[in-house]
C-alpha cells in the first residue's frame, strides 16, 4: 500500500514539475512600419502554408512542453516590411501564377522558416529566454525564375525579472521578429542580385 501512494505521489509531482516548464506563447504583436526609403518596384508577395500557419511544439519527451504559435505574427512582420519597403504590393496564391494576378509585377518575394529554436533559463543557467528564427527570403522574376535566396537569421532575447515564463518567452520571440524586420528592411536592397536584377545597378567596381 505504501508503496503504491509514494509512486503516486512521485506521478503527481512529476506532473506539476512539467506542467510548470510548460507554457504557450501566442504574438499578438503589431509591427509598424520601417523608416527605409521605398523601392520603385512592383512586388507580389506569397505566403506559403507553412509560414502563415507556422506553429512550434518542442519534444514533450524533453521535459519542456512548449508551444509558440508564430504564423499570423509573421505575416503581420512581413505585410508591415513590404508596404514600407515597395512601392505596390500585392498578395498573390502562389508563385506561378503571380504574374496573371498582378499584371507588370516586378518580381515575387516567398517568405518561409526555416528553422525555430530557443533557450530556456534552465539550459543557459541564465535569466534569459533566447529565440532564433532563420527565414529563407526566396525572390522570383516575373517568369518565375529564382533571382535570389536570402538566408535572414534573427534573435531576441528576454530576462524573468517581474514577468512569468510565458511573457518573456514571448517578448523574446518579439524581439527575434524585430530583428528579422530591421535586416530585411535594410539589406534587401544590399543583396548583389536584387541590385543588378531588379534595381538594374551596375555592380561596384572590382566585385
């Protein structure tokens, strides 16, 4: 008998030690808009799926149940950089077909993740929760043909003093979409394809 109440027991505290390194974050985020000097060009913009619905569950089996819906939050981020940064933008339902959708487009630009990790407290020995997120930023012609595939690393980073678990892993994923925005905003324009193809500069000397 004893020993079926202490194994009960140890089932009972097990369960509150993971329900407490447990948590969901929803972004409710606004973005507004970047301060970037707007580009003459004509951009379709697809989001796939996988990106507008993007939700991230980490391995129950690691202790740490932890679910980070990111979807509607990234296509705010990217509605409020594309508006700033293009002179027309238009969603489109896939890259193909763009063309027929927004008749004397530029080119298309196809955002997705690539990838989504963070880091507890608990892993750092820190008070911080870290996130990264690596976008893949693909743009297209308006045949369809790849122009460029940029790789845009971002990360935030939140301490625990005075918020719970759920709130600074939030602002922490806030501030990784932040800094996704700020480098897209800035270096699209910078990327040596986007600059010869679509901008038609000549590349600078001795590149």
């Amino acid at each position: 008998m004893l020993a079926r109440v202490a194994a009960l027991a140890g089932t009972v505290v097990a369960a509150l030690l993971q329900s407490g390194c447990s948590g969901s974050v929803a972004v409710e985020e606004e973005f507004p808009a970047p301060l970037v000097g707007r580009l003459p060009l004509r951009v379709a913009v697809h989001y796939p799926a996988a990106l507008a619905e993007f939700v991230h569950r980490e391995d129950p089996e690691s202790e740490r149940d932890w679910t980070v819906q990111l979807g509607p939050a990234n296509v705010r981020m990217f509605d409020s950089v594309f508006g700033a940064l293009f002179a027309e933008t238009r969603r489109v339902a896939d890259v193909a077909g763009a063309a027929g959708e927004m008749p004397g487009l530029d080119a298309v630009v196809a955002p997705a993740v690539d990838a989504f990790e963070f880091s507890l407290p608990s892993q750092s020995a820190t008070d911080q929760f870290a996130v990264w997120i690596r976008y893949n930023l693909e743009v297209y012609g308006p045949d369809g043909s790849l122009i460029v595939k940029w790789p845009v690393t971002a990360y935030g980073q939140s301490g625990t003093g005075g918020l719970s678990d759920e709130e600074s892993m939030t602002r922490a994923t806030v501030l990784a979409l932040r800094d996704a925005a700020a480098t897209i905003s800035t270096g699209f324009a910078r990327q040596p394809k986007v600059r010869e193809v679509l901008l038609k500069e000549a590349p600078p000397d001795g590149s």
